[in-house]
C-alpha cells in the first residue's frame, strides 16, 4: 500500500503567511524568493500551489517545500524545490500571478471573470493501492495482463498529495523509482481554474533525488 493525504480544501479570505500546504494566494518562500519567468514571453509564471514535502509521505530528503508554476498556455511547468538550487532563470518577485475562479461580478453580467482566491487544507491520511497497469503490457517479449482489484477506481480517485495515480487513458508512470506522486488534481472537483481539458486530470511527478518534475494531463 501507497501513503498519500486526501485533500479537503478550505479557502481562506485573508492572505496565508506560514510555510504550509496552500494552494493560490502568493508562494511563502523556505529560504528566498525564486519566482520563475517564462523563456518564452519573459513574464512571470502563474503559481499553483505550495506542497510540504513531509518525511511521512516523501521519506527522508532534504527538500523542505515544493512550488509549483505554471506559463499562462500552459505549455511549460516549473517545480521549484527549497531547499535546493533552481535551475531556472527567476527574480526575486513579491506578488506575482495567482490561480483563480470565474464567476460573475454583477448578477447581470452576461460573461465571466477572474477573481483570486486562495486555499489552504485539511489533509487526511490513507493508503491507496499499489499500482496495477489497466492494459495489457510487455515485460520482454511476453504480453502481460493484471487484475486490479475491484474498488481500485473509487480507492485512487480525488484530489491528493502522493499515493498512486488514477489514470484516465494510459498507464504513464515513471519507471524509476526516485519519481514519487507529488500530486493528483481533478479539474470537475476543485474550487478553482486549471486547464485540463475535458474532464481533466492532472498528474505531477516529482523526482526525489534532484527536484525534477514531471506533469501529465489526461481528458475525456
């Protein structure tokens, strides 16, 4: 079994300060601020979300936070890990663009817009499954099927930080074992704005060994 914490999310009216888990709002910073610009407009990226990279899930590692931005097309991902050196060109910027949720400003309003928000969370501990491949594979030349078991689905499902992901169309997971699930997000069950497509999910990697990241999004 997989050690993971469920997210519940609790949005909070004024601006978070401590070094916690939060989603939106502007990043609090372990030791300097190291906010990512995008190569390819030179604009700051949009900042998603701070996770606490804590011993219970993650093991024993030297990283103390992760940060997570994004570009404005959503066509590039930076994971910024403190304490550790980036290895992407940032500036030491204090307020910064956020994530957000639509809504309407006035009851007549015919369009939509964006307002900031900010949440932090009630994070519960449980196990999930191992991961079971949900298609026929190869190991050698040998093709392979496994059986997951029969509430897998409804066990892996959700929004949360670690655990074993929930793919919706093929079986993507990292081969090294030095990729652990940072987080999974399901763009229909939270109370902000990510692009995921259809039904989308969002799946983030983070490398233990050198705070790398990996992101994949799968849709209906």
């Amino acid at each position: 079994m997989i050690k993971k914490y469920t997210i519940d999310f609790i949005e909070e009216k004024k601006k978070v300060e401590k070094l916690v888990t939060k989603f939106g709002g502007q990043p609090v910073w372990v030791d300097g601020v190291q906010w990512p610009i995008d190569e390819e407009n030179g604009e700051p990226m949009r900042f998603i979300c701070q996770i606490e990279l804590c011993h219970k899930i993650f093991g024993d590692n030297k990283l103390k936070m992760a940060y997570l931005f994004v570009s404005e097309e959503w066509n590039s991902y930076v994971l910024i890990c403190q304490q550790s050196k980036s290895e992407v060109f940032t500036k030491e910027i204090i307020d910064g663009p956020s994530i957000y949720r639509m809504i309407k400003k006035k009851k007549n309003d015919v369009f939509l817009s964006e307002e900031q928000c900010e949440f932090t969370v009630n994070l519960n501990f449980e196990e999930d499954y191992d991961f079971v491949h949900q298609a026929p594979y190869f190991i050698d030349e040998e093709l392979v099927f496994e059986d997951s078991p029969e509430n897998y689905d409804e066990v892996l499902k959700g929004n949360k930080i670690g655990g074993t992901p929930l793919f919706l169309n093929c079986d993507e997971l990292p081969e090294e074992d030095t990729w652990k699930l940072l987080l999974q997000l399901d763009a229909t069950n939270i109370p902000f704005a990510l692009n995921f497509g259809d039904a989308g999910m969002g799946f983030f990697f983070i490398n233990m060994k050198d705070g790398s990241l990996k992101f994949i999004i799968e849709s209906c």
